[in-house]
C-alpha cells in the first residue's frame, strides 16, 4: 500500500462521515473525477484500509496500531463534565457507562504508546476525573461484527413464520 495522501484521507473521512456516500457524490465533493475516486475506493479495499465493503477503517493500517480500554473512576457530580471532555479527546474512540470497577469504560487508539501516554494525561487532566486504569489490546481475535446477532434474529422469524398458528379460540356465546 502506498502511503496515504491528503485525497485518501479525504475519501476515508467522507465515508465515515456518510457510509452510503456514493462515488458520484464523492467525487463532486472532492473535486476530483470520478474514475478517480473509483480507483482510489478500490486501492483502499485491496490494501485493507477499508472493510466490510469498503465503508469501515482499518484503523490499525492507517498508524493508529495501539488500542487501550482505560478505566475511569469519576466524581459523579462530575460525570457529565467528563464525557464532554473525554468526546474532544480524538483518540477516544468509545465511552461506555459501566458497572463494577470504575464508572467508564473508554476505548482509546493511538499510533504509539508515546501518543498513548499523552492521550491518558489529557484523560486524567479532566475535572472529575479520579484515577484510571489501563489495559492494552496486543490482539483481535474476533473484531466489532453484527452479522451473528442479526442471522439469529432472521433465523427465529422465519421459524415464528413457518410454525402453524393456532386457530384462535372462540369465546363461547350465549346460545351455547
């Protein structure tokens, strides 16, 4: 894969933007032609870079190979207050309430660990903010996916949809 270039990157930031973006739309938007926005779509699905169709990120074959889950104990009054910071950091990439240890769950990517390390001086930096932990992802083994949930649910409708329904009880009448 060649080094991405400021149209690629454009093209990545567009997609995630819009995922039904289509390359007509792309392209005016771009100023760039058509055929060109074409070809750099199918350079980026081939190297990697997009998936599941050629609208997700790799993030990891753009230099963001680093992903911690931190930890967040908060000041509850504060916790407001910290989601909003914690949304401008722009290596956060997920913030999810939680139960147990600590308040939030983050998920965060960086380039290195020295980009890391920074990220998590602006975490603890926020106001509210006790104490965090963090937890390093040294592999995916199985990545974000959808597809088995959604299957399950097509697969118990049309078992719901096969089955005979019963024939609905009559409520006996006054004559009976």
């Amino acid at each position: 894969m060649h080094p991405l270039d400021p149209t690629d990157l454009k093209i990545l930031l567009e997609l995630i933007r819009d995922p039904r973006v289509q390359i007509g739309e792309l392209s005016e938007s771009l100023g760039i032609a058509r055929n060109t926005a074409q070809s750099r779509m199918r350079r980026l699905v081939r190297s990697g870079v997009l998936n599941d169709g050629g609208r997700e990120v790799d993030l990891e074959k753009v230099g963001y190979d680093v992903v911690g889950f931190v930890t967040l104990e908060v000041t509850h009054r504060e916790l407001d207050g910290v989601i909003g910071a914690l949304r401008r950091i722009q290596q956060v990439l997920e913030v999810h309430e939680i139960s147990g240890r600590g308040d939030l769950l983050c998920r965060v990517v960086a380039t290195d660990t020295h980009n890391l390390q920074t990220a998590l001086r602006a975490i603890l930096r926020i106001k509210g903010v006790i104490r965090t932990e963090t937890v390093l992802a040294l592999h995916t083994h199985i990545p974000y996916r959808t597809e088995p949930l959604i299957g399950r649910l097509v697969e118990t409708a049309e078992t719901k949809k096969r089955k005979p329904q019963p024939a609905p009880e009559v409520p006996p009448t006054a004559d009976d």
